[in-house]
C-alpha cells in the first residue's frame, strides 16, 4: 500500500465489491480498516460480513456517542464497550437508544467504569435478547442498595432476555451478596462462563453471623461458598469456565468446588489466590481432569509437587500459567513438557527455573511432546544462552511468542539462534538483556578486528566497510540442517563462531520489546528493526540511539501503534518530526525523561498523529503544560497524558 501516490491520477475501472472484498480478506484487521478509508466502494467493501464477526466498538458515554449508536444500528449484529456511564440523563438516553438501535443485534455489552442505576440498567437488558456476553465487572453502584431485580416483574422480563447468556463477568463488585447474586444468575441459566475474581467471597465463615457462611440461610452481606456451589451445580451442564481469581479461596473449598457432582471445568484461573496448597491443586487435577486452561500464577504457596501433579494428571491441558510461583524449581517441568496439547507455558518470575528440565522434557524421544506457541520466561535469570539455544531448535516449527525479558544472563548468541530458528515468531520481548549488542541484531560474530575504537571515542561499534552489502538480509544456512539429538556445550561453541540469522529474518513479528539493552545503537536498530507488521515497539532506555534509529524505524515500521522512547536522550524533535509523518496509526507514544524534545514535537503530533490515545512527555525538561493544554484540546482521542515536571510535582490534568 506504500508509495502509491503516484498512481492517483490513473483512471481505473470499478472493481466489482466481490473482488475488493476478496483483497481485502488478505489484510490484517487493523490494515483493513485503513484500507476502509481509501473511498466509498472499498469502504462498503469492509463492511462485508465475514470481516464484522468480531467488531467491538468501545467509546465513552458522551451527546456524541448517541449519532455512533444510531449509526451502528446498520449491523446485523455487534459488541460495545461503553464506559464513564452515569446516573444523569446522557447515560439514561444512551442506554435508551442503545435498546432501541441495537437491541437484537447486540452479541456483547460491556460497562467499565460506570456508575449506573438500577433503573437505566433495566431499560435496556430486556431488549438484548441475542446477548451471549455481559460484563458487570467493578458496577458497585448497581449492586450496593442490594434491591437490583428485587421485583418479580423485573425479573421476569430480564429472564426472558438473557435467557441464552453464556458469559457474565461479575468481577470486582464489593456489595455481591447471595441474594443479588440469585436473583440475576436466576435470569441466566445457561452460562458457560462465570467470573467472579476480586469479588469478597465468604469461602469459610461469616463474621456478620459468627458461624459457616450461608448454613442458615441466603446472605444478603456475602456472596457464599455455598451458594456458589449450588449455582455450579444447577447449572453445570453448561458452566466450563469459571474465574476465582484475587479471591481468599481456600483449599477446601477449591476441594468442594472441584468436586461438584457433574461439573466438567475445562478453564480455571485461581491467579494470586494465596492461600492454595500444593494438596489442593492434587485434588483439583483429580477431579477435573478436562481442564485445558489453569492459571494460578502468584499462588505462591505452590511448588513442584503441583507442577507433577498437573503433569499425571491434566492430559489435554493446553494452556497453564505458573507465573511468580516462585518455588517452583525444575522439578516436574520435564514431565510437564511431555504433556501434548500444551500451547502455552507461563513461567515469568519462577525465579529458580534455568530450562534444562524444559529441554530435557522436549527432546525425550518415542513419546509426544509439547508444541509450545508461547514461552514466558521474564525474569528467569538462571535462563542461559545454552537453554535458549536448544529452546530455539526445539520448538523453531511451533513457538510464535517468546518472552525473555530480564533474562541478564542472555547474550548475542541467543538473540542469533531465536533469529535462525524461530522464524514464526510474533512476539519478542529481549527487555533488560543488557548484555545484547548490535553483533547480536545484525546476526554477526564479534571479531577483533572490528573492536570499537574507545579512544576514538566513538559510541558503537565499526563494521567492516562492506558491512551495508553483507549477506545478513537472509539468513544463512546453519550447520544444524536436522535437529540434533542433543546439543551440547561444543555445539554451542560451534555455533558461536558461525554468523547467524539477522534479527530481519523475523518478517512476521509484530511486537518487539528491547528496552534497556542499553548497548544498542543506530548500527543495529537502523538495519534490522523493519517489520511491515510491527505493532508495538519499545526503544526505551537506549541511551545511544538518535534520530537516525527514530527515522527509519518509522519509515519501516508503518503499521504501529505503539511506540516507546522513553529515556533516549538522542532523540530530538527533528526524529520525531521525521518519524512522525510515517506513524499515522500511532495510538500510544511514551517520551517520558526524553530531554531533547520541546514543545516543537508536540506540533508535529498534532499535524500527524490524530488518532493518539496516549501520551506520555512525563519528566521532559523542555515541554511546557501550557502546550499540552493546547495539545489536548486538539487530539480528539487522547484519553490519557502524563506530564509530569521534572522536579517531580504533579500537573491537574
Ligand atoms: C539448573 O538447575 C538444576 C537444579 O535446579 C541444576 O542441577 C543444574 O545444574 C542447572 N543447570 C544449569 C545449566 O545451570
Ligand atoms: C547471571 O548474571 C548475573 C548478573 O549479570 C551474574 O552475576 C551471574 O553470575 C550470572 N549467572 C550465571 C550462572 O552466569
Ligand atoms: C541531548 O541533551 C543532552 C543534555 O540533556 C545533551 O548533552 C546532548 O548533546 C543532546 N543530544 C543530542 C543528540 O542532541
Ligand atoms: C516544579 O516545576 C514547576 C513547573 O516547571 C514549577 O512551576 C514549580 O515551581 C516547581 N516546583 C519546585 C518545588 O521546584
């Protein structure tokens, strides 16, 4: 779609909607959306049914959110995120014209950060009578009173609307009792899907009563264990899903919750549920051994004894998440990793793990083994170039999301196997590997003779002058053309030696994250940082990048919506006036501690960057408050600005 500005004045006979549709099924979402703006037959083009399955429009309660509405009422069916609704008469007309436009169509509704009455709300439900999703999460105002659906009447004409509703997310709400809670899961009898995390849950006892919670009767204080058990129970031929998460659950009521006569869970989060122990997860695996999602990350009390129980027992698991279970060693992940079906593996912050059970797991022979999409292992920092190494041949045909950030002890070696081997690779995140320089971007092997020249007192390293015509565009072929039964210290030497793979070679990535590897420079990030899919990019805190690094990364990465520079002194209003031009899909900037900047930049993203939702110019010696007043007034999507002076006071925003 670049430089197609030549070609403007060209007649061209209309294609007809069938084959503009057919291109357009080529694109990424976010391009076909561009795509949508270019003239009104491809615009029509983009409204094609297949594209709108999951079109989910989010905007705040506003006069002008009511024309949206109305305009969306076209759709045969859609989603809404609609947040900052309130008591007053805006949000009541709103939610009026939402039931009257969309009613039927709406698949999904969600209401963040709202305050509403239980007599808006009421307006609207019983006209939604295709909803497959409602989302209540934090709605305290709605649930306070505990009067919500307390009339028959009102429930009977909310039953007959949600009667086919499968997912509630009623997360975070402080006044969930068992009444309010009965009365609206009266109304949804169908649910596949229940969140109940951050909601204060009386798993044991009562302090109002003194006694079992719920062992008399419904509470109209607490949402009880009991009565959650009796919802799971009358509607588990349905119910798969169930979220606890940030909750006080205690093993034994994980116990009675698992051992629901009839009740086949196939996705469980219990993330920072701290009081669960290794014999409740044992207990669990027994008696749900469907699960395919388990996240019980920051359940700190766990150990390896619930990573070889997941591994007997969870059989079809396909995603589990471990993350800052930090007594978790590498006991167990060998067997884990012989667990199939497993997609992906979240072990960020399991600060013992170094990989060798996890290679060791992938190589076994004769028996299946995991093919992992995504591997987490942030803040790992036993994790060395040896473990990545083999990682990267052993799961180059599956892994599409790597996450090695804070791993300190990963170098260029690393970085040049994930390039020669994981080639499906989306997302890389290298944060904080401090120790990786340009040689490792560039797939190069650091010789002498090309030591940086320190008393020249040049920043970066030289390359050789053939150094713009080298072959490092394609990565050269490796001396592992089969998988190695097992690699070993000498393979690593080996391929120490060899240069590899260019970060280039990763044409599919669509996130990148280097922040902190303070050892790069405009060398590398000028050469190989050209993704036509790049979404998200962060470049903060590389002290050595300058303009030059800004420029072209925005002249080759069109697409992104993300852009971090935070704490690059290097870079000045003349990259951002360079870059920005390129960016017109840029929704989040951070240029926070960036103290070459001033306020001529700012003008430049008003110029170009109209869709910026976020904008961080926080501790920027040289930005004014005045003009980011001015440049508030004038960005019609930014939602969030941080600004905060340098001497640390903060601004009213
Ligand atoms: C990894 O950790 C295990 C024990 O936790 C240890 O026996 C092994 O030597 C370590 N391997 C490496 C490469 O550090
Ligand atoms: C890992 O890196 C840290 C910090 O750079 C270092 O102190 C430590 O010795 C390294 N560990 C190994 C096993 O190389
Ligand atoms: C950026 O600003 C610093 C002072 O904060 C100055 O020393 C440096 O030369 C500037 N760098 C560039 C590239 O303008
Ligand atoms: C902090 O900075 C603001 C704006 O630059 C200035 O108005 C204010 O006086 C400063 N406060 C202190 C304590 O230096």
């Amino acid at each position: 779609m670049e430089d197609s500005d030549a070609e403007d004045n060209v007649e061209t006979p209309e294609l007809p909607v069938e084959i503009i549709v057919y291109i357009l099924s080529f694109l990424h979402a976010a391009d076909r959306k561009e795509a949508s703006l270019v003239c009104r037959s491809w615009y029509y083009a983009s409204q094609d049914l297949r594209f709108q399955k999951n079109a989910v429009f989010c905007f705040p309660a506003s006069a002008s959110s009511l024309e949206l509405v109305r305009s969306l009422s076209s759709k045969s069916r859609c989603s809404l995120v609609i947040s900052q609704l309130d008591g007053f008469s805006i949000s009541r007309s709103l939610l009026l014209e939402v039931g009257v436009c969309l009613g039927p169509k709406l698949e999904s509704l969600a209401l963040p950060g709202s305050s509403l009455t239980e007599a808006s709300l009421l307006s609207l439900l019983p006209r939604l009578t295709s909803l497959r999703r409602l989302d209540l999460r934090g709605l305290d105002s709605l649930f306070m009173s505990g009067a919500f659906l307390s009339r028959e009447e009102h429930r009977q004409q909310v039953r007959s609307a949600l009667c086919s509703l499968e997912e509630l997310d009623l997360s975070d709400l402080r006044y969930l009792s068992d009444l309010t809670f009965n009365r609206l899961t009266g109304c949804t009898p169908r649910l596949r899907r229940l969140s109940l995390s951050g909601c204060h849950i009386a798993f044991e006892f009562d302090p109002y009563r003194g006694c079992p919670v719920g062992a008399v009767q419904d509470s109209s204080a607490l949402l009880s264990l009991r009565n959650l058990r009796r919802l799971l129970a009358e509607q588990k031929s349905t119910l798969v899903a169930l979220d606890l998460s940030r909750t006080s659950i205690t093993p034994e009521s994980l116990r009675t919750i698992a051992q629901v006569p009839g009740l086949v869970l196939e996705e469980l989060l219990l993330q920072g549920c701290k009081e669960l122990s290794d014999y409740s997860v044992e207990v669990l695996v027994k008696h749900q051994p469907g699960l395919h999602t388990l996240d019980i990350s920051g359940c700190t009390e766990l150990t390896s004894r619930s990573v070889e129980a997941i591994a007997r027992g969870l059989k079809s698991l396909t995603h589990l998440f471990l993350s800052r279970d930090w007594r978790i060693t590498e006991k167990g992940l060998a067997d884990l990793l012989s667990v199939s079906s497993l997609r992906t593996l979240d072990l960020s912050e399991c600060l013992h793990i170094n990989g060798t059970e996890i290679v060791k797991g992938l190589k076994a022979s004769g028996t299946a083994r995991a093919r992992l999409e995504a591997l987490n292992l942030k803040s790992c920092t036993y994790i060395q170039d040896l473990a990545v190494f083999s990682l990267t041949q052993l799961l180059a045909d599956s892994l599409r999301e790597l996450d090695l950030t804070s791993c300190l002890n990963v170098t260029d070696v690393s970085v040049r196997a994930v390039a020669t081997y994981l080639q499906k690779l989306v997302v890389l995140r290298l944060a904080w590997c401090k120790e990786v320089t340009d040689w490792g971007l560039l797939g190069m092997v650091h010789t002498d003779e090309c030591e940086p020249d320190e008393e020249l007192g040049d920043k970066g390293p030289k390359f050789t002058r053939t150094f713009g015509n080298m072959g490092f565009f394609k990565p050269p072929r490796m001396p592992f053309e089969e998988r190695p039964k097992l690699v070993t210290q000498t393979d690593l030497e080996q391929f120490q030696q060899q240069a590899g793979a260019s970060l280039l070679a990763l044409a599919r990535l669509q996130e990148l994250d280097l922040t902190g590897c303070a050892k790069l420079t405009d060398s590398s990030i000028t050469q190989v940082v050209r993704f036509p899919d790049l979404r998200r990019l962060s470049l903060s805190m590389l002290p050595e990048i300058s303009d030059a690094s800004l420029a072209t990364v925005a002249w080759r990465c069109r697409g992104l919506t993300s852009l971090a520079l935070s704490h690059c002194p290097g870079v000045s209003d003349r990259g951002v006036a360079q870059a920005a031009q390129h960016l017109q899909r840029l929704q989040h900037l951070y240029l926070s501690g960036c103290d070459n900047i001033t306020d001529r930049c700012l003008f430049v993203l008003v110029q170009h960057c109209r869709r910026l939702k976020t904008l961080d110019v926080s501790r920027c010696k040289n930005i004014s408050p005045t003009t980011v007043d001015l440049l508030q007034s004038q960005l019609p999507f930014l939602e969030s600005v941080h600004c905060r002076p340098v001497n640390g006071t903060d601004l009213p925003l």
